[in-house]
C-alpha cells in the first residue's frame, strides 16, 4: 500500500491542509480544512477522489474553518477527537482507527496545545502532527485550553518515542522546512532536547 499524501499550502497563517487517499479505491480524507478551499476541491476532482472523511487534528478555527463547506460540497463526515466542543460526526479516542480505502491511520491523542488534539500515525511511514509538532517548534502552550504539562507527555512519552524514520507532516509551515522526520526533530528541535517536566515548563512558560 502507497497511500497519496498532498501537503497543500492555504491561507494566510501559513497553515497545511492534507488530502490522504488511497489511489485504488479513491477513497480520500481530507486533514484540517480551512482556507483556499477550492485548491481542495480541483485537487479531489483532478484524481477523482472521493472525499469520505474531513478529519480536524484540533479545533482552533484557522484548521475548521472549511469544515462546513467541505462537508457540504463532498458529504464527508466530520472526524474530531471526542473533546472537541463543536459539531462533529465522529468522535474519536487515543487508539481508535480511522478506514479510507486500505489506508488505516491510527489516532493518537496528544493534548498540550489544546484538550482536543491528536496526531494521525500511518505505520511505519508518516505522522501528521497538527500543532503539536512543527518543524523546529511545538505549538504554543498559553492559549485557552493549553496546558505546558500535557505537552510535556505528548511529545516525550507519544511523538518522541515513535520510529524515527517516520515522515512528519505538520499543521503550519514554521520551520525551515516544510516535513522532516522524527529522528530529526528529535536533534535538532530544541524543545524535543531531554530535560525535565520541571525544565520544559521553564523554558515554555517562562516561570519556575
């Protein structure tokens, strides 16, 4: 199985969209909709696919902000972990699996930047990490809803204990480069560097 994987730059926050199919079946998910909606819509038509799932890594408004028109448009049901507070058609759990054609992503729950985040895990090929893991950063950690401690655990006990071979695809396009790998990250990220709860909370939050 070779599963298509388009990163789409939209909008004007520097955000990813993701369409993931599997070409034999056309079945399709699309992973955070928000701006530039008609790039998605010619993408799925131009490789007729189908789109079955529109999938939100978190809730923040710069990643569903498209979630109605694409569910409009396309019937895709709307997948959110169960957390999230909006309206959605599938709520989802750390562990559960998500079907699109032969293609079986694995929710992994991941909260620190918001109480609803997770990251999608592909076997032994990629990671979507939305904004728990950028290219060189984490997501941020003083919104509503944010918790530095939670993030803590999310990226030392899930994301840097994942094979470090996997491809990492994020929710923005902050860092030098627009995917990396676990391996890597876990080099050179500087928050991904190993030091204490206690020393993570520093450098996050500025406090002892």
């Amino acid at each position: 199985m070779n599963p298509a994987v388009l990163q789409i730059a939209v909008g004007p926050m520097a955000n990813f969209t993701y369409i993931v199919a599997d070409e034999e079946n056309g079945e399709a998910a699309v992973i955070d909709p928000s701006w530039d909606l008609d790039k998605i819509f010619q993408t799925l038509k131009k490789n007729s696919w189908r789109a079955k799932y529109i999938i939100n890594t978190h809730t923040h408004f710069d990643h569903v902000i498209g979630n109605e028109q694409m569910a409009e448009v396309t019937g895709a049901k709307r997948v959110q972990h169960k957390n999230s507070q909006l309206e959605k058609d599938i709520a989802v759990s750390d562990g559960d699996t998500i079907e699109i054609g032969s293609i079986r992503l694995r929710v992994l729950y991941t909260p620190g930047h918001s109480k609803d985040s997770i990251c999608l895990l592909l076997d032994d090929q990629f990671v979507f990490t939305g904004d728990t893991l950028f290219v060189g950063n984490c997501g941020r950690v003083d919104l509503p809803g944010s918790d530095a401690k939670e993030m803590y655990d999310s990226l030392f006990n899930r994301l840097a204990k994942l094979d470090e071979n996997l491809i990492l695809y994020p929710g923005h396009n902050y860092g030098p480069t627009s995917t990396s790998t676990i391996g890597h990250e876990k080099k050179t990220n500087s928050v991904l560097q190993p030091r204490s709860k206690q020393e993570f909370l520093e450098l996050m939050t500025g406090s002892e």
